[in-house]
C-alpha cells in the first residue's frame, strides 16, 4: 500500500469502520459518523476520498453507487496503521508499545501464547502470518 501521508483520529475511525465493512458506501459510512459524531454525509465523503488519495481505500463502482475497501484489505490495512504509529509517534521504536501493553493490558491464556508465539516467530525471523 503506497501512502503519502499518516492518518489523523477521525481517518482511523473512518478506516476501521470500513475495514469491518468491506464494500461500504459512502451514505453508510456517513449514517454510522451522523450517530456516533453529528458529523455530515459531506465529512464522510472528504474523509473517505482523502483516505483513497493517501493510499488507505480503493473504491469499486457497483450499479452506479461507489463501494470502499481498505487498500489490500484488512490485514494490511491495520499493518499499515501500525506501522505508521511506530514510525510517527513512537520513532520506530516498539519497546514504547511492549511496555505499554505490559502496563496496561489484561491478556488471557490465549491471548498470552499467541504473543509468545509472534516473539518467537520474531526471534527466529520468519513470517508472522
């Protein structure tokens, strides 16, 4: 996913709203801003375009009526996301975000061993996924 820029709060939100419905429109994504933010269908529409110019979204014209997906789907999506955090705001660093998750967090066992498992994973260098 090419980008030219980080994404602000209210992109976040717009981004994950659409990663978790793939396919949506314009007029759902500004019902969804309406309720949770008072915000505009006019929002909507500048927040998703400037997300689609950045990289974040593609978009697909379905029976006259564009429909947005995260560029890469999901997973890349959030990767993205991640990774711009580290860079921007943690300067690359991750051990801000490991301290924060010791700190902060609550895992259960399940939770736990998958955590063991991407450490181990990045120990040995290989793919996490």
């Amino acid at each position: 996913m090419e980008k030219k820029n980080g994404v602000g709060r209210a992109e976040a939100e717009v981004l994950r709203f659409v990663a978790d419905h793939p396919g949506v429109a314009v007029s759902t994504v500004a019902e969804h801003l309406f309720v949770t933010k008072g915000q505009t269908r006019t929002t909507a529409l500048n927040t998703m375009e400037r997300l689609r110019k950045k990289g974040y979204l593609k978009r697909e014209q379905v029976d006259g009526i564009y429909q947005y997906f995260p560029s890469g789907g999901k997973v890349r999506l959030i990767e993205g996301l991640v990774d711009d955090f580290v860079e921007t705001v943690l300067g690359g660093s991750v051990a801000p975000l490991v301290a924060y998750l010791t700190n902060k967090v609550e895992v259960n066992d399940a939770q736990a061993a998958e955590i063991r498992r991407l450490l181990d994973r990045l120990e040995g260098d290989t793919d996490v996924y």
